[in-house]
C-alpha cells in the first residue's frame, strides 16, 4: 500500500519547508470564515487545499507553486461578468505585489513569500469573500469576535490542527531529531529516505543496527504511537519495500507519555514481536528524546 495523497503532501511540505509557514497562514486565514468540512492537504501539482467542493463553482483553493509562490484560485457563485470585471479593479491597485490570472471560472492570484505580499494576498482575500458568494463561507464582515475568543477559536483550531501538526511541528521535529542524532551520537542520519514507493522519515544505522524511524506529532501520544507503528509495519513488511530494518523506532512529539501509553506500547511491542523502540521529545526541551522505557 503507498502512502495516501495526505501523506504525499506531508512529505512534499517537509522537503519544501519553506512553504510551510506562507501555507499555514493563508490557511489558516480562510478557515476563520469556513463553515464547511474538515480541510487537509494533498499531492496534487504539488500540492493542493480545497475548501468547498472540489471542481465545483463557489469554491477556494491553495496551491503553494514549485517555486516561492502561493496561488489563491477563488471560484465564486457569482456570475463570471461580475467577477471579471471587479478582479481587474483589484488588479490595478495591488499589481505591484500580487500577479492575477483572470480565467473563465474565477481568479488566480499569486504572491511570492514576501510580508508585504502574504498582507495583500490577505486583504484581497476579505475584499473577495465580501463581494461574492463561497460555498459555507461567511462574510468577514460577519466575524465579530476575536480569532482568540472562545468557541469560534476552538472550531478554527480543530479545523487547522492536521495541517499544523502533520507539517509544521512534524517537519520541525525532523530537523531537531536529525540534529540529536548527530550531537549526541555522532549519527549523520537521512531524512525522507526512499525506498521503492515509499519514503521513511529518518533512516540511520547505531550499534550495528540499520534503523528506521517514523516521527509524529498529533494531538496525543496514543495517536503518535498508531500513526507511526503502521507505517512502521509498512515499511518492513509490504513487498514492495526492499530496505528492511533491524530496528523499528516511533519518535513521538506534542507531548509527554502517562502511564497507559508506556504500558500500550509495552503491549504492542510484546505481542508484535518485533525490535521497534520509542522516544519521545521532552515538551519542555526541545531538541531532547528520550526513551519511553526508561
């Protein structure tokens, strides 16, 4: 089984990490004003977020562009006359930083990584979510309380999660963990190692042992523990995959371990009969892993 499209976007983000933060915040940006299903990412020139139906009119999409660009493509209710002819205004005022594309169903517009750009890129996208109509989309206009204030902040948060665990805190773990490795043991490890259809986090090889590790870091270690071990069991045990491990090991991130997780993972570890280990880095420092059995 290959990884899913979720998986393959994850894996994009973290070999493009300066993507990352540019994403985040004009995703984060549209979901303040999204009433609609949960949002995720996935592999698709390269990569791709859709709120609303996808192909379908009343839409937006994200698509961080191969080179240091993001594309907003907002596809409105509105009759295409009325849309082409108010994006040209907004094109005269703000083409000093923001490219638009104006197509027969909607409006392209990129901007590159810059502050100044991101701020224009945001602001063009209020003045368009005001004048038109998206599917489950308020106006922000609409939007009277703070981001920061209760409920609606939770529901933006829960929405945001996937994407701010899986890619930024994921792809940041990643570097700290490559960087322990090296200082205190001395280990110069890969990151995203391929191997036929699949990629591996972290590969390295300590004590005569060639070692894959999978990194996660969710809302909680139960989850780290059943993210990873499957794709752990994927890379080992599926026949497409040709670099078998000596040693499994689950890093998990976001939090500390309680007492049920270290004896689950005890369990698991005993009826799978496999040598897979676990670390896991300390809340409170980051850049330190330590062993969950110790």
């Amino acid at each position: 089984m290959q990884e899913n499209s979720s998986e393959k976007a994850s894996l994009w983000f973290k070999e493009n990490p300066k993507h990352i933060a540019p994403s985040q915040k004009v995703l984060h940006h549209l979901l303040k004003f999204y009433l609609g299903q949960h949002v995720s990412w996935r592999k698709d020139s390269p990569v791709k977020a859709v709120l609303g139906g996808n192909g379908s009119s009343g839409r937006i999409s994200i698509t961080p562009q191969k080179t240091e660009n993001i594309r907003l493509r907002f596809v409105p209710l509105d009759p295409i006359e009325h849309v082409t002819s108010f994006a040209k205004e907004l094109e005269s005022e703000h083409k000093t930083y923001l490219n638009f594309n104006l197509e027969d169903e909607g409006i392209n517009i990129t901007s590159n990584f810059n502050d100044e750009a991101i701020i224009r890129l945001l602001l063009v996208t209020d003045i368009i979510l005001n004048k038109f109509e998206f599917t489950d989309f308020v106006k922000p206009t609409s939007i009277k309380t703070s981001i920061d204030d209760g409920e609606q902040a939770q529901i933006i948060q829960r929405k945001v999660d996937t994407f701010q665990n899986i890619l930024l805190n994921e792809a940041a773990m990643e570097r700290r963990f490559i960087n322990w490795l090296k200082t205190e043991h001395n280990i110069d490890a890969t990151s995203q190692d391929s191997d036929g259809p699949f990629r591996r986090d972290v590969a390295y090889r300590l004590d005569g042992y060639n070692t894959i590790a999978e990194l996660k870091y969710t809302n909680s270690v139960r989850e780290n523990i059943e993210q990873a071990l499957g794709q752990l069991l994927r890379y080992q045990l599926h026949p497409a995959a040709n670099k078998h491990a000596d040693r499994l090991l689950i890093v998990s991130g976001g939090k500390a371990p309680n007492e049920d997780d270290i004896e689950w993972f005890k369990r698991l570890k005993k009826v799978l009969n496999l040598n897979i280990g676990m670390l896991y880095e300390d809340p409170t420092t980051n850049g330190k892993f330590e062993d969950i059995e110790k």
